[in-house]
C-alpha cells in the first residue's frame, strides 16, 4: 500500500537520493540532439519493422483494440482535429506499423534498467518538477484552489514513480489533485478508450489496486454512495470553480525533444486530451500545460517518433536532467517556473472564477 506523507518529508527524501548528482535544471531545448545523443536505443533497422503483436495495451490492461478499429479510431481522431476523414488506409497501417516498431525499440531499452536507475531518475525528475512547477513553489492558501492533474505510476510498466509529487500536491493548502480511472469496455461494445480523471484526497483511502495491480481512484467516497469528483463534471455544477487544470503530467512510451509523443497504443490520453482540451476551449479557458515525464532511455532525437496530424505534442518534457520546454511558448513558460500553477482564461473571453 502507499504511505502518506507532508510535503516537507518528501522533498527531503527527494533531496536525500539525489543529492550525489548535479541538481536538475530547468530551460528549454536549445540543443535538441544533446539530450537524445545520450540514448543508447539503436533506431529500426526499417521503417516498417514489426513491433509486437497487434492487441495494444493501456495501463497494463490489454483492451483488444484490434487493427481495424485502431484504423477507425485513427481516422475519427484525424476528423475531430480538423483533418481529412478520408485518410488513406495504406498510411494509416504505415503509422501504427512505425508506431508499434518505436514501442518494441523503447521497451527494449527500458528492460534494461535496473530498479536503482529507474528510483534514481525518478527522484530526480519529482525534485526537478517540484522545483519548477509554480503549482508547487508558490503559496497559495486564501486564492482560488490550483488543480492539478497527474497518473499514479505503474511499477511493472516501468513508469517514472510519481508518489513523490502525489504525497506533495495532496499535503498542499487549497490545492486539488486528479488521478485518471480506466473504464473497461461493456460487453458487446468495441474496446475503445475511455478515461476520466477523480480527484483524491489520501492515497491510503482513495485508491484501490486494479488489474495488473494499478492504483486507480475509488468510484465512490468512503459512504459508499457519493461519486468521487470528476474533473469534467466541474462544468456541471454552478456552484463551483469551473477554471480547468492548471497543469496536467502525463506518462507515455517515447518522446523527443520537441515534444512528440507516442503512448503505448490504447489511446486513453489521446482520447481524453482530445475531448478535454475541447471542453477548455469551449468554456472559454486556455487547456492547461502538457508535461511528460520521461527516463533518458525514452527519449529519442527528434523526427525518430512517429506523429500522425491528429497527435498532440507535449509543451515540457520533465527527465532526470531537469524540465525543458519543447518549442511552444507555454513549454517555455513551464521550464522557467513562470507556468503550472494558474490556469488562464483565454483572452477577452472570461474575466472571472466563473
């Protein structure tokens, strides 16, 4: 189980195990292939090369996402992001070939990680966003509640442990934390990606282990009949503050420095990106920041992972080396510490909390 713990605590321990390396810093990508070159992942020996078997999997969970619909899938995403529904099957099956190539390339990478690397990189990236991320470095106690967005680490995924900063922004006045739940498919009905975001109060309380023993958020409050809070229904109610995340952290398979992102093939993020930063936008508000998290292993030099016209670039890409912004001017504002912690409305649209 986990273990809370005040804020104070952890940024010792995050000090404590990283205090044998440089401190991380925080700029952007002024030199893109510096960070890649130290990827020791070896590029395909061809663009098409074969890279697992066709079921994809999301947060541990094989979700039978099978080829034609990760086609039709492709195509909707193409449509709701402006595209051409149209879209070529021929390039479609080129992408998720490629795709699933750069998966099999940086899984193969990350299995050859030790626990101590992967806890070392870990630590250092949470001190690295700790120190950055306005959301965690400026008082906040009487103004609006900042809201904050990030994934509970899978273990046997080899994700970047995210306990550190979930044990911080919880022990944080006026501060509201969101963690995503997956909805499995219901009999009869095409595997497709479905994921809300809960907010939680205690990690001890609020979470149950799942398939494959991934910590989701509890459905209900501890009276067994009030739903948790669900981010998106913030918009719902009138009563409350309905301004969006301020940042939002999100895992992923494969990165580069311009902030090209691959998952791991079951679309939840993609999905819920789509419809939330849709729903942003729609209400007025400026989608919050998007920040990887990412060992060094996973990031590739640029152009070296496939992007379709629907995918969405991260604006910071957080690594054991510190928080670099990937080109955007809100990836620059994130890694100078002048972003993530103040959700904007967009400009002559809204004025107030409401």
């Amino acid at each position: 189980g986990t273990r809370s713990m005040r804020p104070r605590a952890a940024r010792l321990i995050i000090r404590a195990v990283v205090s044998s390396s440089p401190p991380p810093r925080s700029s952007s990508f002024a030199s893109p292939p510096a960070l890649a070159a130290r990827s020791s992942i070896a590029p395909p020996s061809a663009r098409g090369a074969a890279g697992g078997p066709g079921a994809t999997r999301g947060c541990c969970k094989s979700v039978g996402f099978h080829r034609h619909h990760r086609g039709a899938f492709a195509r909707a995403m193409a449509t709701a992001a402006g595209g051409d529904a149209r879209i070529d099957d021929r390039d479609t099956e080129d992408l998720i070939e490629r795709k699933k190539a750069t998966r099999k390339r940086v899984r193969a990478a990350l299995k050859e990680l030790t626990e101590e690397q992967m806890s070392t990189e870990s630590a250092q990236i949470c001190a690295g966003l700790l120190s950055t991320l306005q959301i965690f470095t400026t008082e906040n106690p009487g103004g609006r509640p900042v809201r904050l967005g990030l994934y509970v680490h899978c273990a046997k995924l080899r994700e970047v442990d995210t306990q550190p900063l979930l044990e911080t922004a919880l022990g944080l006045p006026n501060c509201e934390v969101y963690v995503p739940i997956v909805d499995e498919a219901k009999p009869g009905e095409p595997a497709g990606p479905a994921m809300r975001f809960l907010q939680i109060r205690n990690l001890d309380d609020d979470l149950e282990r799942k398939t494959m023993g991934i910590m989701e958020p509890k459905e209900f409050l501890a009276d067994g009949v009030t739903r948790r809070q669900n981010l998106e229904h913030l918009w719902d109610a009138s009563e409350s503050n309905r301004r969006p995340l301020d940042v939002l952290l999100i895992p992923g398979l494969a990165f580069d420095p311009a902030g090209a992102r691959c998952g791991r093939g079951g679309g939840y993020y993609d999905a819920f990106v789509h419809r939330y930063f849709s729903r942003c936008v729609a209400a007025g508000y400026e989608p919050p920041p998007l920040v990887a998290l990412a060992f060094n292993s996973q990031v590739l030099p640029v152009g070296e992972v496939p992007m379709a016209r629907w995918d969405r670039r991260v604006d910071a890409l957080a690594t054991a080396d510190g928080v670099f912004g990937c080109g955007s001017s809100v990836g620059e504002a994130i890694s100078s510490g002048a972003r993530g912690g103040n959700a904007s409305p967009q400009p002559g649209l809204i004025d107030d909390d409401g």
